[in-house]
C-alpha cells in the first residue's frame, strides 16, 4: 500500500474514532439516514406470503424475514424497488412473471 494512502486512511480511522466519542461532528454531506421501510405493510398489500413476495423481489426468504422484523433494513436496489411496490402494488404482478 502507499504511503499516501495508507495515511489518508488512517486519518478517515482516526476522524471516525472522534465522531465516535462525540468529539467532532461529522460533515453534513457526509450523513446519510435513511427511513424506515415497512416491509411487512408493503409485502401485505401485495396479498403475497414471504416466500412468494421474496422470489418476486429477487431477495431470499431469510432476508424478506429479517426485513419484516427489523433485524435489517433495505438498501440499495431492493430498496428502491421496495419504495416501487409500495407506490404501486400491481407491479408485484409484472415482477412475479419475470
């Protein structure tokens, strides 16, 4: 590893440790949150079982389970596709016949 990087990443370490005692706050651009996505409403109104509902969304059912009892959160595409389903239930159907 070089040098450089290895000190810009030591840095990121050491800048993490203070946010983390609360000795600095981090960069606003830097914060991501994200909602809760009610995975069990969604699935719910898409009148599918879990294991249905996670072969539709291309997921397993391990991790449609963990989503529904907030043990994990959605992100990235399942979550946008999830954020979809909830817009629009009849999509399920579109996404079944895949």
């Amino acid at each position: 590893m070089k040098d450089e990087l290895f000190a810009d990443l030591l840095a990121s370490a050491e800048e993490m440790v203070k946010i983390e005692k609360g000795e600095i706050e981090p960069k606003p651009e830097r914060v991501h949150t994200f909602s809760e996505i009610d995975v069990k409403a969604i699935r719910e109104t898409t009148g599918l079982c879990q294991q249905d509902f996670a072969l539709a969304v291309g997921v397993s059912y391990e991790l449609v389970k963990s989503w529904e009892t907030k043990r994990r959160q959605p992100t990235g595409a399942p979550r946008k596709l999830l954020l979809l389903i909830q817009q629009n239930p009849c999509i399920i159907n579109q996404l079944s016949m895949i």
